[in-house]
C-alpha cells in the first residue's frame, strides 16, 4: 500500500518534470528574445540621453549670448 502511493507520487513528480521542462524549452525563445530587445533598446536610451545632454549644453551657451530680458 505504501509503495503503490509512493510509486504513484514518484510517477506525478516524472510527469510535472517533464511538464516544466517541456515549458521552459518553448519559452526560451521567447526571453531570449525579449533580452535581446532590451539590449537594443538601452543602447538607443544611451544614445537619447547622450544627446539630451548635448542639447542642454548648446541650450545654455545660447542662453548666455542672449541680451538679458527687459
């Protein structure tokens, strides 16, 4: 009696084993390629922000050659 509930507790776990293995295998893909997409995005981000920060910079030389405001 005990051996049949264990066989059968052993038999339930090789079975979601396989279920998890088996749903990892198809989402895989689909991380590694959300990752990749991540990575292409920070490298714009960085870009965006490199030139924010140039653009800011221009923005204040032209504010300094600009007559104050009456």
């Amino acid at each position: 009696m005990l051996e049949e509930k264990v066989s059968s507790l052993e038999e339930k776990f090789n079975n979601l084993e396989e279920k998890v293995d088996s749903r990892l295998r198809e989402t895989k893909p689909i991380w590694e390629s959300v990752l990749e997409s991540l990575k292409i995005m920070d490298a714009k981000f960085d870009v965006i922000g490199a030139e924010l920060l140039d653009l800011r910079a221009e923005t204040q030389l032209l504010k300094r050659k600009l007559p104050p405001a009456a």
